[in-house]
C-alpha cells in the first residue's frame, strides 16, 4: 500500500508541474461501502483537450484502488458534448473471506460529458459518463479483466464548485494461488467538486 501512495503523490507532483495553465478539478466522494477521491486537469490544446488525472477508491477493508488517466478529448456535434478516449491505468489490493489478490492493469477509458445549457435548465447541470476495460492482455500481478463504469450528475452550484451524485460500479476477475475469483461492486455516491 505505501508503494501506491507513493505512485500517487509522484504523479499528483508531476501533474501539478506540466498542467500549470489548465483547468483543475479535485473531488471526494462517499457511497454506502465506499470513499472516494480524484484530482485532474485539462489542457487545452489546438483541436481539442488533454485530461490527465488520479484517483483512489476505498472501501472497508474490501479493496484499495489507485489510478491514473490520460486522456484526448474534443466537442462533438453539439457545444458542451465531449466525449474522451485514452488509458486508464490501475493499482490495488482487493480482499474477500480469506482471498486477497493484487491488481494492476492498464485498460481503455472511454468517456463523455454534457453541460445542459442554461435554456434548459436555470441551475448548471453537467452529465458526464466513462467505461473502463482491461483485457487480460492488459492486466497483470493477479488480475485477469478489470472493467469501471462511472456515471454522475453534477450540480454546479457555486462559480467553481458542485455537488455530485453519481453510481460506480467496478468487476475484478482474479486467478491467484486461490484460484479463479472474482469481486464486483456498485455503489451510488454523493460528493463535491471543487474546480479550480
């Protein structure tokens, strides 16, 4: 777990440093079994944005999960539709009964985001949604597939902060010395945003 937290804290440096003119957001999440925590930054570039970003997940003594993204995105087909494509990568521990596997994969990350204007709604809503999947190919230590379904509404209520609600679910298929398991969670979360 120290090797994790120190992964983090030397790409949250590293991040500060390249994305100094960007746009940055930080958010805590808690759901009934979980906490969670994200930092990211987004730079814009001629045609179209690049996020960079790191999050955990916690819950009880289940499963610990780090990660990180990049990812380029553009506006599509209508203002405040973007959609993203890019890599998420993964590292963790994840424990049931008496099984405890590690987790490390670099998987796929697909996502998209939708500020609804304000002639539909008075109050700033952005909807946003992402998928990750690692194959097998792409995972390694214990894990076999790794896949991340995030969904959220945020409710921008404040210049540069919003409240967050939102449902995460996340599969881990394992093979260890205790043979073929797999863990699963969803979670509905509530938060704030702070964008910066």
């Amino acid at each position: 777990m120290k090797k994790i937290i120190g992964l983090v804290v030397f790409i949250a440096i590293i991040m500060s440093r390249v994305s100094f003119a960007s746009t940055y957001y930080l958010e805590l999440n808690a759901g009934h079994s979980a906490l969670g925590a994200r930092f990211g930054a987004t730079l814009p570039l001629e045609q179209g944005f690049l996020t960079t970003g790191i999050g955990a997940i916690y819950s009880d003594d289940d499963y610990k999960i780090a990660n990180v993204k990049l990812t380029l995105g553009k506006e599509i087909l209508l203002p405040g539709l973007r959609f993203d494509l890019g890599f998420k990568g993964v590292l963790g521990n994840i424990e049931r009964d008496y099984e405890d596997g590690d987790l490390m994969a670099a998987g796929i990350l697909f996502s998209g985001r939708y500020t609804i204007p304000e002639t539909i709604s008075a109050l700033p809503i952005d909807v946003s949604a992402g998928f990750s999947l690692a194959p097998d190919p792409l995972c390694f230590k214990d894990s076999d597939r790794y896949l991340e379904v995030r969904t959220s509404l945020d409710f921008c209520i404040a210049q540069n902060g919003a409240i967050v609600l939102g449902y995460r679910y996340i599969k881990v298929h394992l093979d260890d010395n205790h043979g073929q398991w797999e863990m699963s969670d969803g979670t509905l979360f509530a938060g704030y945003q702070l964008r910066y």
